[in-house]
C-alpha cells in the first residue's frame, strides 16, 4: 500500500493511494517464497534445505525487481503530477529480532506469515534507497502516540483528519491506508 501525501503549513493532502505490486501474476515464488520453501522442507521426502533456499533468493529477487520498478514508476507519477517524493515512511513491527527469514519459517508452521511480511520490508528499504528517497521507519504500534506527540494534535483530532482525507481519494480507505496516510503525514512533518 503506497500514500502519497503533502503537507503544507502542517495540512496535510493525499496526493496518491495505490497498491505496490512485489508479485508477479501467478508467480507464488515471488508471492509468498518462505511459504514454497517450508512445504518443499516439509514434503514426504524431507526436502532439501539448499533447494529452499534457493527458491526464497529466486523469489526474492524478483520481489525486489518488481518493488524498484514499481516505485520507480509511482515515483515518475508523482513528478508528472508536480511533486518530488523525499521521504518513504516504511511500517515495521517489532519482529526485528528475527535474523534468519528461512530458519524461522521452518520452526514453525505459523512463521511463515511472518516471514513474508518481514522480507518486504527488507525488499522495499533498498528499492526506496535505490529511488532517491529518504526512509522512515515507524512502528505500527507506537504510531499512535508518536503522531499525537509529532502533529500536536489529539487521537480523536487525528482519526477524524485521517477520516476525511480518505474522503478526499475516494473508496476503499481501509486500516492499510488509514495507517499508510498517518505514517506519511507524520514522516512529512518531521522531516520539514
């Protein structure tokens, strides 16, 4: 989920709200690699460990391809319609403990989600480097409080700010945007 937002005089403004593609159409590798990776481990035949990791780097890769390409492109809209895209707000949770995608994947059978989530995290950070982009990482979960602190305003103020811009681009303004648009604006906000 990508929000492009602008702020002027702290006012905030979608300027864009779509989706970042990092799959390709029915490539599962590139979709969910740790996923393939765990069932090829956990086949009848015991799998092969070096073969899982090789399909995790191969969809990796190609995740990666496909996030540079697409911000590249959403970065190109957004200079078409007169912005310049100086910062990305990237929301991470607090699994950073996790060091190896795979292992932990294969500990259990409820990891691999996880994984997934983590390594597009990891996808995206150089891909917005790679764009030109100063990046923000921001906890889902301290958010909240951080924008009340950030923005001087209260929840209820925000919630209701965000409710609107929402109104401003259209349906569907689902969690994802809400949360996407929050992080954006509060990065915006830092940042000048």
């Amino acid at each position: 989920m990508v929000v492009g937002v602008s702020a002027d005089e702290r006012e905030p403004r979608v300027v864009l709200s779509t989706l970042l593609a990092t799959t390709g159409k029915d490539d599962r590798l590139s979709l969910e690699p740790y996923h393939v990776a765990a069932e090829m481990v956990r086949s009848a035949d015991g799998g092969d460990l070096a073969a899982a990791a090789a399909a995790v780097a191969k969809g990796r890769r190609r995740q990666e391809q496909l996030a540079t390409d697409g911000l590249n492109d959403i970065v190109n809209e957004l200079q078409g319609r007169g912005y310049e895209p100086v910062v990305a707000a990237l929301l991470v949770n607090r699994a950073g403990w996790v060091s190896d995608l795979l292992a932990y994947s294969l500990s259990f059978p409820d990891h691999p989600p996880v994984a997934e989530g983590l390594a597009l995290r990891e996808v995206l950070r150089p891909a917005i480097g790679r764009a030109g982009m100063e990046l923000a990482e921001l906890d889902e979960k301290s958010l909240p409080d951080l924008a009340t602190k950030r923005l001087d305003m209260a929840p209820a103020e925000i919630e209701a700010r965000i409710k609107a811009l929402g109104a401003t681009v259209g349906r569907p303004w689902r969690k994802e945007q809400k949360l996407a648009c929050l992080s954006a604006w509060v990065s915006v906000i830092v940042r000048n």
